[in-house]
C-alpha cells in the first residue's frame, strides 16, 4: 500500500464531477487499499478519489475507532439513496487544511454501492457516518463543504484558509534559504591521546 499525495483548493479535479467506475479490476482494489492507507496517513475519516486526483467514484471512510482498516468501508459508485433528519456540526476537509465549519447535513443516510469487486450493497450511516458518507460523495459530484455555507461565512473561512497557506509556502521558503550549517566538528577524545 502506498500513501497517495492530496490534491488542494484550487486544484480542477476537485471540481470536476468523477465518472462511474466501469472496471472493477485489480487496480481498482490497488487504489481503494492505497485510499484506505492515505486517509489514515492524513489524518482523516474519509477520502474521495478525486481528492487524490482520480475523478472516479470511488470513496472510504473508518468512523470507528481502530484505525486499521478492520472497519473500513469502500464504496464503488456510490448513491444516496435515502435521507432522514438534520443536524448541524464541524466539518473539515483534507483538501482545506486548517479549517472547518459547522455544516447542516441529514442525520441519517442510506447510500447504495458496490465493493471493489463488485458486489452490490448498502450502508446505513448515522451522525458521523452520515456526515461523511455525505461529504464524500459530495467530493465525486465537485462540491466541498465550503459549498454548503452561507456566502459571508464561506468567504470568511476561505480568507482564513488563504493566511494558512502562505504562511506555510512562506515558512518552508524561509527553510530553503535558510543557511545549512555544518555541524561542528567532534572535540578531540583526550583519552585517545595519551
């Protein structure tokens, strides 16, 4: 397994709506265990392919509390096809480092997929899965979470995002033009000398 670069704000691919995945192969379940490895590596609970820069719809999400893949979820295609009740809560995004909003989405989601071998199946996601599931597939039809709020509040946080950003570009410019310097040289053993 591999630990995938992430794709950020501004790139295209996040926008663009992924396409059904046709072939259900080898590299399919490649790109799932590799998923699987990158959200983990990254901190999240979710992950959408295009998020990776594959615009296929392909999403995984762990809300449990192992953390090594034993409740993994993969899901190949997926459709929302039931939704219940709302709630309100924080969300994040791996592709926005650094902020978050409360976001209203359903509080109970039926969504219809297949495994990456193709097997057909369904998932009942509640509070957090539901959450999720949502902002994933979201991800696979170009729509972030900043997307679900209000204008001023999504300007606010992308002003927020923004400082984020070039603070760090400006502090890993200031790293490379920093001077290396050598490390000194080891004292003389005195034992040795005598």
């Amino acid at each position: 397994m591999a630990v995938l670069p992430l794709r950020f704000l501004g790139d295209p691919v996040l926008r663009t709506p992924a396409q059904p995945v046709r072939e259900f192969d080898r590299d399919l379940a490649t790109l799932a265990a590799d998923m699987v490895e990158s959200m983990y590596a990254h901190g999240g609970v979710g992950l959408a392919a295009p998020q990776v820069g594959r615009s296929i719809r392909l999403i995984v999400a762990d809300v449990g509390e192992r953390r090594d893949g034993s409740e993994a979820l993969v899901l190949v295609n997926p459709e929302i096809v039931g939704v219940e009740g709302t709630m309100v809560g924080e969300e994040g995004c791996l592709s926005i480092p650094g902020v978050g909003a409360e976001v209203q989405r359903h509080g109970r989601v039926r969504v219809r997929a297949a495994a990456p071998g193709g097997d057909p199946f369904e998932v009942d996601g509640r509070e957090l899965l539901s959450r999720v599931l949502q902002h994933e597939v979201d991800h696979l039809n170009g729509i972030l979470f900043i997307d679900r709020l209000q204008p001023s509040r999504r300007q606010a946080l992308l002003r927020e995002y923004e400082a984020l950003r070039d603070a760090a570009r400006a502090e890993a410019r200031r790293r490379e033009e920093e001077p290396r310097r050598e490390a000194p040289a080891p004292a003389p053993d005195r034992a040795a000398a005598r």
